[in-house]
C-alpha cells in the first residue's frame, strides 16, 4: 500500500472531476468480462485434481456517475470477485472493464485514488493501531490536502458516531464498530465511487439504519457512485434505484427493484402467535398458511398487497396475542424468479 504515497499524487488532482466518463456517461464499464480460477483439489493420497471454476461468466454492463446500484445474488455468484476485478485486486481472464476510463489491473494505483471500497469480512484498517492512526496514515498516503481530510473526518466521526472509537485499537471494535470505521476509511479521500461488499453484515438493527441514511446522505450530498452488495433486501430497497442480480457469473436481471419482485412474485410472510395451538388459519385468499408450530402460524401473502387488511382478517376470528411481518429475503426473491422462469 506504501507504493500508492509515492506516485500518485498529482495524478489524483489532475484526474478528479474531469476524466471517466467514456461512451456518454458511463462511469463503471463492463463487456464480457470474464474470470477463471484454476483450484487444485486434494481427491486422495497425493492425488490432485486440477478444476476451473468460472466465477465471472461474460458480464457487461455500464453503471452512470450517482446512481446507487443494488449488485446481488446467491453465495459464490461471483460478486466479490466482480468488486475485486474493479478495483484491480483481481486481473480478469477475459473481456473489457474500465472504471473512471482506467484499467483498474492496469493501474491500481492511479485508481485507488478515485475509489472506496469496504469489505465487510476484512478490514482495511491497521489491527493494532488505534482507528485515528489508520486514518493518520491514509491522510498521508493518498496526500489529502489537511482541509479536506479534517473537514471529512469530522462529518465521519460525527454521522458515523466514531468519537469514543479513535484511540481504540480496531482489534479491540466490535464488529458494527469496526465496519463504521472502515466505511469512514473508505471516504477520507473523497473517492468517486464507493464499493461495498455486504457493509451492513453482522450489524444490529440500529447500526444498519445509521450506515443506510449515511451512505443515502453521501450520494445525495456528494454525488457519490455506490455499488453495493448485500444479502439484506432492505439495504436495497432504502438506498438503490436499481438491481442487478448475478448467479453463476452471469446477470440475471438488471432493473428497478419493484420489476424484480414482480417477476419472482415476491411474498412477505405474517407470523401470528395465537392464544392457544389452532388447526392452520383459513386465511382470505390468497394469503394461505405455510407452517404451524404450536400456538404460531406463518401466513405468505404477495408483498404487494397491504398486510392490515389480513390482519384484520385474522384478528376478528382467531385468538391473536401477537404478530410480527417478515420481508423477503433476496435469495427466496431470486429463487422464485428463477422458479418463474423454468415454468414459463
Ligand atoms: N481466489 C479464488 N480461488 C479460487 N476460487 C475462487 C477464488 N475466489 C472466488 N472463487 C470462487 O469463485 C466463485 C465466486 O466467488 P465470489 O466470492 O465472487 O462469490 P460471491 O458472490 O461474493 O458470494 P458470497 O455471497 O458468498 O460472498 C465461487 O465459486 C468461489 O469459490
Ligand atoms: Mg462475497
């Protein structure tokens, strides 16, 4: 990381604002992108079996400066290896990817200077440093002029709530703390682009509603670019105007959110405690019952439709103590839309 101090930067200030946006407004860049691991497998004694797995299958698509995209799909579909090949962690085995009009394998180091990243499982923070030196640090190495990293680490540790958190060692954060700490990493420099890979993983419900309305402000404020993975439907329904969904490295479905609850005819569920173990609710169509444990019944009804008109429904012939009403998570949502499709 060192080698990113010493080169670039005067390149950071000539290239900001100006550069990217090749091909009328395209600011992300994908055609055919492909990437192809080759893994050695143990099958016995001594025994390998060499085997390629194709993590990135063809993929092109463009993503305009501002817009805050969605960028999901099931485990393995390939999407931390799409974020590491944009910001060249990852060299791709095939096809054409530019970012701000870089090669990001190409030039890394030019590139580090425009994006931030955030990868939920690992940090980019220093383990045993307390969270203001990494941040001392990155001050230095990506030469942020003194105004600007003050400026942007006060509106951090302000919205991110990180005052008591600087002179703390970050292996001493718990992990929502740790992960504040890295998204304020990520925007020191004031980069163009932020990726976020699963941000909101492990964070309690408090947490996620903080990073969410922070990360909504960044774009609003800064007209930050965000692509953002993630296994939580509501980090997309509360920040992106559009959904990709990837499986087997390839896109499945690009568009506004509401188009691909349509087409998995997404359902949300209703989950009624009774007073007492009942025979399974006769519920008004087409809401039906889909479990029953004891005394509590789960009721799927299409996420479309309100859930106050079932609940009365339920209310006024069963002894109902309480409830609660489950959204979709993205895997039932992608899984009905793939059900759909085998079906048409
Ligand atoms: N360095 C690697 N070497 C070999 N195979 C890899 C490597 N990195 C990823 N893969 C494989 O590539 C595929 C895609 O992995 P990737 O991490 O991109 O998935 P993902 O969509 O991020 O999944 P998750 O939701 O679990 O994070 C998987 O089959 C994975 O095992
Ligand atoms: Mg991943």
């Amino acid at each position: 990381m060192t080698e990113t101090a010493g080169t670039a930067g005067t390149t950071a200030e000539t290239a900001t604002g100006t550069g990217g946006e090749v091909d009328g407004g395209a600011f992300i860049e994908l055609d055919g992108v492909e990437k192809v691991f080759d893994v050695r497998k143990k099958t016995g004694f001594l025994k390998r079996e060499r085997r390629q797995v194709r993590a990135v299958d063809g993929l092109s698509f463009t993503v305009s400066r501002g817009e805050v995209v969605g960028y999901i799909g099931p485990n393995g579909a390939g999407k931390s290896t799409t974020i590491k090949m944009l910001t060249g962690i990852l060299t791709p085995s095939g096809g054409r990817l530019r970012v701000a009009g870089i090669d990001p394998s190409r030039e890394r180091t030019r590139l580090a200077h425009r994006i931030g990243v955030v990868f939920g499982q690992r940090t980019t923070l220093w383990w045993d440093l307390p969270l203001i030196d990494s941040y001392r640090l990155m001050h230095r190495m990506y030469r942020i002029p003194d105004a600007r990293y003050r400026e942007n680490l006060d509106r951090c540790v302000e919205l991110l709530q990180l005052q008591d958190l600087l002179d703390v060692p970050v292996r001493q954060l718990s992990l929502g703390q740790r992960m504040r700490g890295d998204i304020a990493a990520a925007l020191l420099h004031d980069p163009e682009v932020l990726y976020l890979d699963e941000p909101t993983i492990g964070l309690d419900v408090v947490s996620k509603t903080k990073v969410r309305g922070f990360l909504r402000d960044l774009n609003a404020e800064r007209g930050t670019t965000v692509l953002l993975t993630t296994h939580d439907l509501q980090d997309i329904e509360q920040l992106c105007s559009r959904v990709m969904v990837i499986d087997h490295g390839r896109l499945m479905y690009d568009g506004p959110l509401e188009g691909l609850h349509e087409a998995g005819e997404s359902e949300r569920t209703l989950v009624v405690d009774l007073a007492r173990e009942l025979p399974p609710i006769e519920a008004p169509e087409p809401a039906r019952v889909v479990r029953v444990e004891g005394p509590r019944q789960w009721l799927a009804f299409p996420a479309s439709a309100s859930a106050a008109g079932l609940v009365a429904a339920v209310a006024a012939r069963y002894p109902l103590v309480d409830l609660s009403v489950r959204e979709p998570d993205i895997e039932s949502v992608i899984a009905k839309m793939y059900a759909e499709r085998a079906g048409a």
